[in-house]
C-alpha cells in the first residue's frame, strides 16, 4: 500500500530502544508499587517488549491496513493460549508485572502527546471537551455499575 513507509533497521532499532525505555519504567513501577523484584519482573517484561515489537513490525510489513495493537493482541494470545508450546512460561512470567504498572507510562504518554497538541486539541473546540467528558464519565460509570453487579452476584459485597 502507498501508505505504508518502508520498513528499517533504524526504525526496528527506535521501536526497541523506546520499548526497552519503556519496559524499565515498568519493571521499576512494578517493584516501587507492588513489591515485585525487578529481576523477577525481567522475563516477563521481556515477553511483553518482544510481542509489542513484533506487533510493529508486522503492521508495517503486512499489506493490509490494520493498527499494530491488533498485531500485538493475536501475537500475544497466540503464545498465551494452552494449545500453544510456550503457553506455560509465557502466562507465568507475564503474572508477574501488574497491570497498573504498565498502565502508568502509558496514561503518562498519552499526557504528553496531548499537550504537545493543544492546537489540535483547541480545534475541536467546547463540544468536543464536553463530548470527552461525558465518555470519560459514561466509560468511568458503566465500569463501576457492572463492576457492583457482578460483585453482588458472586457475593462479594
């Protein structure tokens, strides 16, 4: 596709090094908030960089036009699911990074890449602040409220 730009050594090099830079923030929000020991974050986090960079690459080397997230979904519940021969290692070192660990840099990029676009972001103008807003709230609730009723079916409040 026209779309696409050719695939580097220097870009694959860049995706690993800002994922590796990334992966390290994680692994030390994984030790400063959840007492997990870094080095027994290291393969699990390891895992994690590996299947995101391979997520690149596919999306930049196959020709059809999806985002690399979906990549990266196939690629890691291809080596996660029971059948596959890796399945066991895979489920059992990821175990071990938390989830909000890596949630942190992520919501922290999206920060900066939003204000490094005020310009953009004053375009869409007031209803687009209040459309934002009420998906925040509307996602934030919905969450909460099936959160509370599976919680009552199971008994746990």
């Amino acid at each position: 596709m026209e779309n696409k730009k050719r695939l580097t050594l220097d870009t694959v090099l860049d995706w690993v090094l800002v994922l590796s830079i990334s992966g390290l923030i994680m692994l030390v929000g994984n030790y400063v908030g959840f007492g997990v020991d870094i080095l027994e974050s290291i393969p699990g986090m390891a895992i994690l960089v590996a299947i995101s960079a391979a997520g690149l690459v596919l999306a930049k080397i196959i020709p059809i036009n999806i985002p690399a997230i979906c990549y990266i979904s196939i690629i890691g519940i291809l080596i996660a699911i029971p059948a596959s021969p890796i399945s066991g290692f895979v489920v059992e070192a990821t175990n071990k990074i938390n989830l909000l660990a890596i949630c942190t840099p992520i919501l922290a990029y999206t920060g900066v890449s939003i204000g490094k676009s005020w310009a953009d972001f004053k375009k869409i103008g007031w209803r687009g602040v209040v459309v934002t807003l009420l998906v925040i709230f509307g996602t934030f609730f919905m969450s909460a409220l099936f959160a509370e009723i599976l919680m009552r079916m199971q008994g746990i409040v």
